[in-house]
C-alpha cells in the first residue's frame, strides 16, 4: 500500500484454501514466509519480498490477451462493483485502502 501503513482484509475460505495449496506445492524450494518471495533479481530484492507486482501483472495481462490494462484499473473495478452491488462506502474504503472519500 502506498500509505505505508498496515492494511487488513479478512480473505474468504477460497482464498486462505489457494494460500495453503501454493506453500504445499512450493513444499521444501521455499522456506519463505512470503506468499511472494524475492528471487534477488528485482531491484527491491533487499525487502526479501516483491514490492512491485508491474512486471508480473504486464506477464498475466498479456497470457490472458488483454491489452492496456494496469493494476490500477482491476482496483478501480473492484471498487466500482462493490458499490454497484450495494457496499457501503467505508467497507469499499477500507478494502481497497482509500483513505478519502472523495477517491
């Protein structure tokens, strides 16, 4: 987050299940505590975590063939369908680590 400040999210039982399948099939290659491990070929490698995902996501973006979409955008529809759906603002505020209202 870019506020530098701790940010929590309850994840739904798919999500948590996803996190227990990804460590059982990294088994003993990573003894990180990391769902993200730094493979020290990243400019922010010292973090012992990726703190960028840009290169990632252009490399997910373009195996699923979609073109000028950044990160910032799939947060942005996130946020507008929560409050399509009905979600109260602070909920949307607090999920997707808006401090303003007005944002």
């Amino acid at each position: 987050m870019k506020q530098r400040r701790t940010h929590r999210v309850t994840l739904q039982a798919a999500a948590v299940a996803l996190l227990r399948r990804m460590r059982e099939e990294a088994g003993e290659k990573s003894k990180s505590v990391f769902v993200f491990p730094s493979d020290g070929r990243h400019r922010h490698s010292e973090a012992g975590h990726l703190t960028t995902i840009k290169k990632f996501a252009a490399k997910v973006f373009k195996a699923a063939g979609l073109r000028d979409v950044r990160p910032y955008d799939l947060r942005k529809a996130f946020a507008s369908r929560l409050v399509a759906s009905g979600a109260d603002l602070r909920t949307v505020m607090s999920l997707t680590g808006h401090t303003q209202v007005a944002t």
